[in-house]
C-alpha cells in the first residue's frame, strides 16, 4: 500500500510545473496551497511570475483554485486581483472543501491534481480526494517547535521520493 503522503511529483518551484506537463496528464483543475507553495507567508498579493504562471495555465484551459489552511483575511487579499475560487480554512487534510473547490473547477479526480508544500496537510488531502499530488519545497519556512516537528515527520518520506526518483536537489 502507498504511503499517503508520498507525493506522485517533486518540483523545485510551482514554475516548474508547466502547462505542457499538465496536459501529459490530463489536467483540468489545480487545487493549490499558497503559502510556501506559491508565495511566502509575508508576501500579501501575488507577484509578476504567480499571475503570469496562472495566466499561461488558463490559456492552457487549465483552471486552478486556493484551498489554504490560512484564514479569509489573509486568502482574499492574495486573490484579490486573480479572481480565481478561493477557500480559506479549508481543513486540510479532510477533503470537505477540497471536493468543492474540484467540482466548481469542473474537475473530477482524474483531471485534478493538488499542489503545495506540506506532506501532512497537501499530500495527504490530495491522497484522500483520490489526486495526484504535486509537492514543491516550502519557500520559505516558519521555524517554530510545530512546523519544525512536521518537517521532522515529512523528512524520510522526502528521502525515499529522491531516492527512488533520482532527484538529488
């Protein structure tokens, strides 16, 4: 059985994830983590390459919704000028909110990939919606004793995903 946090793909940034690998897979629908998935969590509103990266995925035909943990407040304000489905306290890694952001993208679990940062929260969400999971590297990490434990228990999952995939980044 498939460890449930084991993401189906590594990339270095969300820029890495192009249109053209999307589409290899049958992508539709993007449900995305925004802090230190796409943006640090003292960055307030997407910079130049976030909506240029949105941009090309939409000229693509390639829809992408905010599913954070993060509260309304901090979730509005990044997607103020994007205008994309939003969903702040999402509960991740329950599904709940996951199912609706998938089915107001049109998307079913075939045509739907979930992207973040997080094992214990993204993967794992992804993995009980019946996604697969994108994961990229946290941009830049909270350092307290909570976050820290978390990466602690993420660590040999990363590990055998590099090694078994060659990746030495």
């Amino acid at each position: 059985m498939k460890n449930p946090m084991m993401p189906d793909y590594m990339f270095r940034t969300f820029a890495e994830i192009t249109p053209a690998f999307l589409t290899s897979l049958g992508v539709k629908a993007i449900l995305a983590d925004i802090d230190n998935t796409l943006a640090p969590y003292e960055q307030p509103e997407p910079d130049e390459r976030i909506k240029g990266w949105i941009a090309s995925l939409s000229e693509a035909g390639i829809g992408i919704a905010f599913v954070s943990n993060n509260d309304w407040e901090r979730v509005n304000r990044f997607n103020a000028t994007l205008g994309v489905p939003a969903y702040a306290k999402s509960g991740k890694p329950f599904k709940k909110n996951l199912i609706k952001a998938m089915k107001d993208l049109g998307g079913t679990p075939e045509t739907t990939v979930m992207l973040g940062d997080q094992l214990l929260t993204d993967a794992l969400a992804g993995h009980n919606l019946g996604v697969k999971c994108l994961i990229v590297p946290p941009i830049r990490d909270k350092m307290n004793a909570f976050f820290r434990f978390k990466r602690w228990l993420e660590k040999p999952v990363v590990r055998k995903f590099k090694k078994r995939n060659g990746i030495e980044w």
